[in-house]
C-alpha cells in the first residue's frame, strides 16, 4: 500500500476531519523523526498523513496561576530555549537537550515522543515523575487522561484513530518540590538512553517524604513509574542513608523485572547511579525558590 495523500493543515478542526474520515488508514506526522523510519521500514503503512507540525496552536507553551502546558507539537529546541523552564524545571530541560542532535531536537516534538511510547523516550519520565495529563480531542470530544495510564506497552499508547493529543499539561512546582534527571546513552551525540530515571519529591519542613514519584525510562516494556521503591521512600528523612537504600531497593526492583535479559546484569548496577544522580538533583531543585 502506498501513501496516495498527504495533508497539511493549519488547524485543529481541519485535522481531526481528515483523521475521522481515514480512520486506522491515516497517521499523523509531527516532527516526522521517528514515522519516517517506520515507513521506511514497512512498519506503518497509512495511505494518507496529515502534517500537524503547521498549526500554531499546538506549538504554544503557556503558563497559568496552577498549570505548566505545552503543545504537542513544541519541538525539544522550542522546549530548552523556554526562560521560565530553566529553574525549578531544569530537570525536563535537560532531558529535551539530551534528545539525539541538534537537527533531531529541532524536528522531534514532545508529542511525537509521548505517542510513539518507546520505553527509551526521554521526556516520557520527566513527566510521568510531574504526574502529567495528556489532553485528547476527536471532534466534538475532548478528554484528557494521566500519561501513566496513556501508554499501555511498549510502542502502545491508548489514543483511537481518529484522535489528536493536543497538549500536556503538568501543576506548576512550588518551594519544597523539586524534579531531578538523569540519563545514561552509550555515546555523546545520538545516544538512545540506556537507563534514564526521573525523580519528583514534595519534602516537608522536617525534611519528611510528603511525596514521590519515580519514573524509569528503557527499564521496562515502557517508560514507568517505579511504585514499590516510591511506597517505600514515603514518609522516610530525605538523607544519604534514604538515597543509598532507595538505590538498592530500585536496584531489586529492576532486577526482578529484567530477570533473564541479556542487560540485566549491566542495568541492576548502573540504575542505582543514575537514580541517586536524580534523586540528588530533585533535592536541590526543593531548595530553588520560584514558583515553577
Ligand atoms: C538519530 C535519532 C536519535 C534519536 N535520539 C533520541 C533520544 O536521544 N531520545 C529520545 O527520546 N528519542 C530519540 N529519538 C526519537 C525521536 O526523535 C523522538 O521520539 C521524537 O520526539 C518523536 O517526535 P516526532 O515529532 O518526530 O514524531 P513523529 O515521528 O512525527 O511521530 C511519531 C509517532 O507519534 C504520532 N504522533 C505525533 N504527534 C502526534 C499527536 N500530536 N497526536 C497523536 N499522534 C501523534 C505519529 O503518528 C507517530 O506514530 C531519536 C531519533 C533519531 C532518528
């Protein structure tokens, strides 16, 4: 089968009819970074795409009293250029800048990222670790839906045929909350993440867990949240010992889960560097005054 029509639109409602009337037949292209390989491949194979990388309205990044929210089509560039982002959300700042080239993060968008649901996409633990919602429209329905549950399995993400992820949209940190990354590739440049861990903690006066959440990349079938190392980091005194035992904990964890992979020997060890990297940085950033 081959691609008999590609559209570029420069809205929203031109493109939510062209994706109602093909169905399963047509695929969306953003950035393009990742579907030009799949169609290269015979992987997807859609009779019509529609360019959404045109439409200005899922290329705005606003900022409300509560809410952080970003367009599905902001690219990585547009992301790590953005004043407002570099404080107290350094973390996903830094994972947008450790996506592939120059030349790849200026076509690769978040949305892109968020739908293709590989387990090694960066931006996907960032924002499972902020608890993100993405924002869906079909004509005449909108719905939204927390990213965790968006993406189902590794390539999967519960989006129908005839859906446009609109936005992403994540509450804005206050003092005491603080985000931390960190990424292991294997080269400088085009590095695909081995490992990449995100950290969120809401530490209380005392120096208390009030909350966590820890979000994995290329440790699974998907990018996840890791629960079990969370329930046990909750409530307990943010110090080295916690970090340290955290570690080890996250280590059993992946253990389990890559038990008889050819990388688990590797990902046991390394993951327990990566995640105090992160872990560290989320301290520091609670301790960064602003709002954001
Ligand atoms: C050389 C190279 C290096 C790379 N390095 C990295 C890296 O280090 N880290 C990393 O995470 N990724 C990396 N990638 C992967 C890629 O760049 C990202 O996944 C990118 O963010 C995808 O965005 P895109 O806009 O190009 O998506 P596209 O390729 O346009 O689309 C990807 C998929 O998402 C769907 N889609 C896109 N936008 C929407 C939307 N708004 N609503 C519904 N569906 C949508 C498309 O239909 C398609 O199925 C690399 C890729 C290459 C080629």
């Amino acid at each position: 089968m081959e691609i008999k029509e590609v559209f570029q639109t420069k809205e929203i409602k031109k493109t939510l009819e062209i994706l109602e009337y093909y169905q399963h037949q047509c695929k969306i292209i953003a950035g393009g970074t990742d579907l030009i390989i799949q169609l290269r491949e015979g992987k997807e194979k859609p009779i019509a795409l529609v360019d959404i990388s045109n439409i200005e309205e899922l290329k705005e990044v606003k900022e409300t009293a509560e809410w952080i929210e970003i367009g599905s089509a902001v690219t990585f560039t547009q992301i790590i250029g953005i004043s407002y982002l570099q404080n107290k959300l350094a973390a996903l700042v830094e994972a947008a800048a450790s996506v592939g080239s120059p030349q790849i993060r200026n076509a690769a968008t978040i949305g892109g990222n968020i739908c293709n649901a590989s387990p090694a996409a960066d931006c996907i633990p960032p924002l499972l670790a902020l608890d993100a919602i993405v924002v869906l429209q079909r004509k005449n329905i909108i719905r939204e839906m927390h990213l965790e549950d968006f993406i189902t399995d590794k390539g999967k993400a519960a989006l129908e045929a005839d859906e446009l992820l609109t936005k992403i949209k994540f509450k804005k940190l206050q003092i005491n909350q603080g985000l931390g990354f960190s990424k292991l590739g294997f080269r400088k440049a085009l590095a695909i993440s081995k490992i990449s861990t995100a950290v969120y903690i809401d530490r209380e006066q005392n120096n208390r867990c009030k909350e966590i959440r820890i979000a994995n990349g290329a440790l699974g079938r998907c990018g996840l949240r890791e629960k079990k190392v969370e329930e046990y980091l909750l409530e307990k005194t943010l110090d080295k010992t916690t970090i340290h035992q955290g570690g080890i904990k996250l280590k059993e964890e992946i253990e389990k889960r890559l038990h008889g992979r050819s990388t688990v020997a590797f990902k046991k060890e390394a993951v327990i560097g990566v995640f105090q990297k992160a872990f560290k940085k989320a301290l520091e950033c609670c301790d960064t005054e602003g709002s954001i």
